[in-house]
C-alpha cells in the first residue's frame, strides 16, 4: 500500500526530470516564472511520494480515521494535508532568490550595514523577466509565516481536537503576520469609493483600522468556508483547486501579452501566481490519494492551509473583492449553515450525507426534532421548504420531526436525489467552476460601471 | 495540578500588569528596547499560566513520558518546550512593528507599488531610541521563518520519533530561510582574516559557498549540541538561559553608554537583544516547571528551538565565533560523546545517569562490554581512565567489562562521586557559567591581538 507502483514510479521520474531540467535553464536565464512552473511541479512529485510513503507512520503515531460512507468502513491515515503544506513551505522558501533583485552592496561599514545601496538599472528587456523590487521581500515573506503559524495551529487542532468556537480563530493569530508586515511595509489603508457614493464620500476614504479587521475578518473567513464545504472523499481539495485555478486565470489576465505592461497591478498578479502554482502542485498530489474512494484525508490541516494560501494572495495581492466572487459556494454555505453553526436550530455533531449501504448511495442526513420548533422557527423551515432549501418531514399531528440538515452538499441530494460519493462531489465542483467563472465574468464587466475603470485597462484612461 | 496557585495568580497578575503599563508607554514614545524587555514580561506570564494550564490536555493527547530518576516513576507532560515556542514565536510577530523605521509613501499607482518613498531623517537624539532601517525587516522575518520551520519539524520528531541520523538534519532543513535570504537580502561571504595570516592571506578573504557551509554547520550544531546535553531535569532550559543570558551581556557591551555611537555591530547586537530577551521570557516559565523535581517535560522541540535561536542572532548577528565561545561545554560534550555517538565503541539506547533508588542520588551510567574491546581501544580507553576521563571495571582476567558512558554528566559523577539530580545540574551550570564568562573575558582581550582591533573600538582606530 506504501510502495509506488511502476507506472507511478516511471511517470513520476519524467516529470521530475522535466522539472528539473525547466528549472535549470530558468534559473540560470533569471525567469521566475517559468522557475515557478518547474518547481511546482518537483513540489507535486515530492509530496506525491512523501503521502504514499508516509502513510502507514501516520497510522502507527494515531494520525488516522474510518471513511464512514464506504461498505467496508476502512482505516485510512488522517491530516496528510499536513505533508503538503510542508513541501510547499520548503517550495516557497527556496524559490525566495528567483524573483527579487540583488542588492548591490557597494559600502558597508561591518555588523551587516548596508551604507551605500546602487539601485539596479531595471535590466528587463522581455515581458517575462518580471522581478519584484527588493522592498517586497518582507510581505512575500510574511505571507509564509502567515502559512507556517495556520500549519502549526492545525496540526495543533487536529491532535488535540480543538472546540469549534476556538477553532474559528486559528487563521486570526495566523494572520497576524501579514496583517502586521502590511502595516509596517505599506501601510495604506485608503480604498477606491465606488462611483455612484463618489460625490459623498470623495475619491479614496481612508478606512484606518477598519482596513485591518476587513482582512482579519477575510483570512479569518476563507480557511473556515472551506472547512466547513467538508466530509465527503475529495471535496476539500477539489474545491481549493478549481479557486486556485480560476485566481491564476484572473492573474494571467493581467500579464499576458494582451495587456499593459508595466501594469501598476502587475506585481500584485505576480506575487499571487508565484504563491499559487506550488499550491496547485502539492494539491494536485493530494486529490489523487483523497478522490473517491480515499486512500487518505486531508485533516483540518489542508483545509486552514488552503483557505490561508486564498486570503493571503487577495489581501497582499490587493483582490480581495474579486476572491469572495470565487467564494461564492462556500459564502453560500456558510449563510445556509448559519443557523445549525449558531445553535438557533439544534446541530448534530456530524452533518456530512448518511451512506446507505444497501444502495451505496449517499442521502441526505437529518437533524431529528425530538419536541417540534417553535412557531417562528417552525413557519421559517415551511418557507424554506416551500423553495427546496430544506426537506421536512412531519408526523401525524403535522409537527415536524426531521429536516435535512443545513449544507450545501445534503441540499444537492435533496435537489437532485440520493447518488454515490463522487458523482456529488463531481456536481458541486461543475456548479463552482460555472459560478467561478460566472463571477470573474461579472467583475471584469461591472467594475467599468462601479467604479471609473476596470483595473486592468488603468493606463489606458486619463 | 493545574491551577496555579493564589500566591502564583497575585505574582503574575502583578508582572503582567507592570509589563503591560511599561509597554504602554515604551510603544508611545518610541522605545524598542524597553518594550522588548516589556513583551518578554508578558511573554513570561502567558507561557506560564499555559503551561499549567495546558499540562492535562498534552497528557491526554498521548504526550507524556515517566521520570526516571525518581522514587515514584510519574508520568508527566512531554513536550512542554512547544508551548513556548509559540509563545516566543506571536511575541516576535508583534513586536515587529516597534524596532522598525517606517517607509512613507508618497506617491503609489496601487496595487502595492512604492514608487516614491520619502527616506526618513534619521531622527534619533536619545540613545535608547535605536531603530532598524526598513530593510533589515527581511532579515528579521527570515530568522521568525526558521524559527517557526524548526518548531514544526521538533514537532514531527516528538510526535513520529524520527531516526537519530535523521534529526541531525532537522535544523539544517530550518536554517534553509536564513541562508537564502542572506543571500539575497546582503550576500556578503567576506571574512576578516586573523592577523598573523594577512601576509599571505590579504586583508579579506571571500569564502563563497564556503561561507554559507560555515553557517549551516552553526544552525546544525547549536540545537543538536544542546539536544545531548540533556536528561536530567531542568538541564536543557538552564543551560539555554545560561547563554542566552552571557550573550545579552556580550550584546549590552556594545549599547552601553560607554560605547562608541553609532557603532558598525550596534544593530547586529540590538538584533540579537530583541531575539533574546522573550526567549529568556518564555524559558523561565519552562524553567519554573521543569526544574527538579520536573513537573513537565521540554521535549526536544525545545531544544532545537533554544540552539535556532542561538544560531539565528550568531549568524545574523555576525558573531558566531563569539556564540562557540559560549559553546565550550556543549563543543566538549559532542567531542566527548562522539565516539559512541559514532558508534566507534557500544551505546546503549539510553545514556543518561543511572538512578538508585536506596540512596535517590545519580550514578554514572555504564556500557557492558560482551566481547572485551579491540586491543586498539582498550589502550585508548585505559590512557582516557588515566587521566580520569572513564571510569573502568575489569574482570578477574584484565579484560574491560565495563566502561562510564561518554557524557559530560556522568564524567561529573565519576569525578565528584554519586550526587543528587538538582546538584549535579547546578555543578554542570556553574560551569558554564565560569567557562562562559571566561571565553568572553578572553574573547574582547585576545581579539586585539590575533585582528587588528576588537570591533568594540572599531571607531577609535583608524
């Protein structure tokens, strides 16, 4: 079960070697982006072996769980999201030389002084040799530390098993790092009014402090969501990928040959892409093993991991308007959830679809009323009943015993009937690319309406 | 067990009170140091109170181990030196905002860009209002970075028990952030060459990769040395705030008001300062629980944490010559442990000092040779037994039977006899306190004559 089978090994072997040897020539041309794309691609050949070959040490240090929705309820090892993170941090970490330019050191006074700094001609010629200015090294770097503190604090969640309103604040403290280097390395906190409020509010209003409980409040949201759109074989990992695809499409919106250059934007689109190809890669080596049927789960650990890769590249990347059109199922989720996550209806402690082992089929599972709602809670489940957000059932006196529990995904199997496992997750992925795309779409198009210009044709306009 | 008592509730109420007035007022006026000193109050009383606090939840989650050296072999908490690393690590995060200049933007075309940044005038008039320039903010981030990546490997080791020959690379996996953004935050690998091999030598001498060998072996020696100098209670974090202490003292040399202003190494020492005093912080707390009899466990995440932190303010601090100084005892007892270490001669699993119960003091602990040692290291070990380096048994024939295992604790046992626990720590202590402050005696005298200068004085020479 351990062991590589030779296909594995052999098609393993030939993207490392084609990796590796992308990634020489890169680097020696000084190309951090086609850098980026090899080394993701060694990242997703390392963690690929690393899950397979670790497997059977998680299970022994009790780093496992049984999949309940399978006719033989087999143990399986549990957080190996964690070994993808860490193959990614390593990544990350490595890549720091590729993109920045050198300083060059022309007068040092000892102890580590930089006295006399020559700024670098701006030596690009082409439009692929994009590098950041040494001044962004901090924020990069904070965006890590920003990773490795929700990786710490999940590994810490999924051993000792954290109470559910603690875990919400995990990605809080993890994200004071950025929040912190943000207001030491840049420290603007003004924001574009949008152009129907302009002749109130002015051009910019400068939100203060109000800025930085926003981007709390978004990394403290994205890490959540996706920890939540949980509990079926691949959904976690599914669903991070097809974000972290269309985020690259919206970057490369503003880098490909098409656009302006040099984009006051581009260095942002950049930082993202450069966070979020090596995030494709470990995760594409983690869905292989956790697609249905799963041979491992990814722990609360991958899902922090990802939502936090989401929100650093929105908050530091300056899109976070533009991330929360890719989160729309899980914001939707969220909101359907509310009420069970709030306690205002009673909440199960599990709430992911019954497995029905006659049939092999998942359908939805239900909270069981044992004295009926009140009135208001009562009238507001028949309404929502009356538009197929929630399935009831009632007993002879016409009380409601059973209403299918609040998710997205036992709403699909109300909507669309009991099926297998992957034939579900396959339908919530396709609805979340359509509404990804659907959203991009929207935002490139709107933001002329909204506000003086789209972004991407900035220089175009006065 | 783990309430704190109300002498100890009133005593850290009254720390954290002080601490968090004098912060108040240190982050108004501008004081770094002051509220450095003021962050590791308060970093003292929260590793405090969850170390305590935490002590049942680590044992139920399957971290804990059994003392030993004790009447009553009772299991404690494992892995305790993980709580302060977090601690010390959300300290370092929120104290970045305070030691660094900040960058005024004066004109930016968004999405992130400085384009015109406004240097500030250097605006210092006290001598306590030591800031960094902002471009020092990588490094520093580089050092949380390792900091952290070693926290979560020590993790993986206490949790998976990792092969000794693999440990060994540990830290060198989480000095890989320091190395590289040396290398591009400053990128200098020239050495002051020692003056009686100038002639041949030059002034400088650039040692190229050789360098960043140099430093890795520090990153790599640092933790492990203090990871065996270990097993009894209370060793790992006393000696840890014995040169975390001698080097703050080392640093003080070149802020005090006698010094030369503004000195070369100022903020290479202010550097090591600020990374030191929370450590101290948070390992007092540790201390107060580990030391004899232990109420809990550091783990060796502690360890590697301690060295990293050694090896971080040594590297980054340009001093590490000065750091082996402070080394001595730990340089000895790796040289003295390495040949069993190496396995040139047996090592039993365990070679911490043996406990008898009848007497409750330590005894040295002994390797029992089933075949008599080869003829080779027979002689080496009865010339070591001359000049009382082991301690041998020997059967009626002369063969070697028994032999003191190699560590600087028992070698303190064979020379002072059989000891209670709490003395042995505070003979070995004692030491190195003596040899600590001697290697900085010798240090700031001897560098006169074998450089051209101690870098005290770089100012006063020509």
């Amino acid at each position: 079960m351990d062991q590589l089978s030779s296909t594995e090994t052999l098609s393993l072997a030939a993207i490392t070697l084609a990796s590796g040897t992308v990634l020489w020539n890169a680097v020696r041309e000084g190309e951090p982006l086609i850098s980026s794309i090899a080394m993701s691609g060694l990242a997703f050949t390392s963690a690929f072996c690393l899950i397979r070959w670790l497997g059977s040490v998680f299970m022994r240090a009790g780093l496992k769980g049984k999949d309940m929705s399978k006719p033989k309820k087999l143990e399986i090892p549990e957080t190996m999201g964690a070994v993808c993170a860490v193959v990614y941090l390593i990544t990350m970490i490595l890549f720091v030389p590729l993109p920045f330019y050198y300083d060059i050191v022309a007068a040092t006074s000892g102890g580590g002084n930089k006295d006399v700094v020559l700024e670098l001609e701006r030596i690009e010629t082409g439009r692929l040799l994009h590098k950041f200015p040494h001044s962004k090294l901090g924020l990069y770097l904070s965006g890590i530390l920003s990773l490795q503190s929700v990786v710490i604090l999940g590994i810490g969640d999924d051993l000792f098993d954290i109470r559910w309103r603690h875990k919400l604040f995990i990605p809080a403290i993890a994200a004071i790092p950025i929040l912190v280097v943000y207001s030491v390395d840049f420290g603007v906190t003004q924001v574009v009014v949008p152009r129907p409020l302009q002749q109130y509010l002015g051009q910019l209003v400068d939100l203060g402090w109000l800025y930085y409980a926003y981007m709390a409040a978004i990394a403290i949201f994205c890490p959540n969501s996706i920890n939540i759109l949980a509990g079926i074989n691949g959904i976690e990992v599914s669903q991070s990928i097809v974000i972290a695809v269309l985020i690259v499409i919206n970057d490369s919106l503003y880098l490909l040959p098409g656009s302006e250059y040099p984009h006051p934007a581009t260095d942002s689109h950049l930082f993202s892409i450069f966070f979020l190809l090596p995030f494709i890669g470990v995760s594409l080596a983690l869905w292989w093993h956790n697609w249905y049927p799963a041979r491992v789960f990814v722990g609360d650990t991958y899902c922090y991991f990802a939502g936090m890769v989401f929100a650093i590249v929105g908050i530091l990347g300056h899109f976070s308007k533009t991330l929360l059109l890719l989160f729309i199922p899980q914001i939707f989720n969220f909101l359907y959830s509310a009420p069970q996550l709030f306690h205002l209806i009673p909440c199960p402690r599990h709430r992911l679809p019954r497995y029905n082992a006659r049939t092999n089929q998942l359908e939805p599972s239900v909270t069981l009323w044992e004295r009926p709602p009140s009135k208001v809670i009562a009238i507001l489940l028949k309404l929502m009943s009356r538009i197929r957000l929630v399935k009831i059932e009632y007993n002879s006196k016409g009380d409601i015993v059973e209403t299918s529990n609040l998710t997205i995904l036992n709403l699909w199997l109300v909507w669309f009937g009991p099926m297998k496992e992957d034939r579900l997750a396959i339908g919530i992925l396709v609805m979340q690319v359509l509404v990804g795309v659907g959203g991009l779409f929207i935002r490139h198009r709107l933001a002329l309406w909204i506000f003086q210009q789209d972004n991407r044709a900035y220089s175009i306009l006065p």
